[in-house]
C-alpha cells in the first residue's frame, strides 16, 4: 500500500466527534482508534491495543461501549493512556523511524508526563514548512478528527515515530 492511499482514507475520518476509546468512523473515535481505523480499513494488519469487552464491529474495528467509556471518564481512569501503545503495535505491524518522516508514518506525541497522543503525518517537513499532522483531538476549540501544521507546540512534544511495515516508499 502507498502512502498516499493511507492519507486518502485518514482524510475520510476527518469531522469524526472525539470519544475517549472511540473506535466508529463518523460517529467517534479516539487517536489510538483513529490509527486503528486507518491502518485496518486500507487493509493493513492493525491490532488494537484496548479492546473494549472483547467487541467488534461489523468493520473488524472493536465498538465504542460508551456507557464504560462515561464512566470510566467520570471516575478519572484512562485506559486509552497511551504509555506504551506504540510498543504494543510496534513488535506487530509498525517498527520505529530512525530517517526522515515520510506521510504515512504515525507520530506518537507526550502531551502531558507520558506519551499519551498518536497523529498520522500527512505531509513531512519541507525546509522551513512545519510538516502536517491528522488526528483526534479532544480540546476547546474542536473535539473531532482534524488536519493541521505541525507547530512549534507539537514539534516540542514529538516523542518518536512509527512506520507500518507494510507501507511501499
């Protein structure tokens, strides 16, 4: 699979509403959900890494339980944290980035004291042209699947990045 084909399909999430452990294209989706999502539906082997009771969807990607998803909210446990997410993935389907970015690959973000965030590059760095990210974002100004530069905030909290090993140059 190309690249390019990877961005088509994220773009196809973009204006999903953000719910925490969210696994359902247009109805909500978390960033791990996101990944999921993306990399399953271009028919690239994905696993999730936080099945919620063991469901799945008729798409192969495991259903949103949102009653265990306010609750779990409301009594402050995170169990889409994503601490070691991409080390779940990683040994499976994604291996580490140790050259330049390329579209497609996925960027694991510490937004907080953990790695806890995960976007797809869309399209790398140029030169002086911040590169561009595609991810759920839950915040004040959106809580939905969302397209933008990689600014200074996020360059800043760029913790490591991820290739599918099955993505062609």
């Amino acid at each position: 699979m190309h690249p390019s084909d990877v961005i088509a399909i994220a773009r196809s999430f973009l204006g999903t509403p953000f719910v925490l452990d969210g696994r359902v294209k247009g109805q909500g989706i978390d960033c791990g959900g996101l990944i999921v999502g993306v990399f399953r539906e271009a028919g690239l082997a994905c696993p999730d890494p936080l099945p919620l009771d063991g469901g799945e969807s008729v798409s192969g990607q495991a259903a949103v339980a949102p009653a265990k998803a306010l609750a779990n909210a409301r009594e402050g446990e995170r169990p889409g944290d994503l601490t070691d997410i991409m080390a779940r993935f990683g040994g499976e389907a994604f291996r580490p980035v140790e050259d330049e970015m390329r579209e497609g690959d996925v960027l694991e973000f510490a937004t907080r004291y953990q790695r806890n965030h995960l976007a797809i590059l869309t399209r790398p760095p140029q030169g002086a042209e911040p590169g561009w990210i595609l991810h759920a974002w839950d915040s004040p100004s959106f809580r939905c699947v969302v397209e933008h530069p990689m600014n200074g905030w996020w360059l800043s909290r760029l913790h490591s990045v991820w290739r599918h090993r099955n993505l062609s140059k």
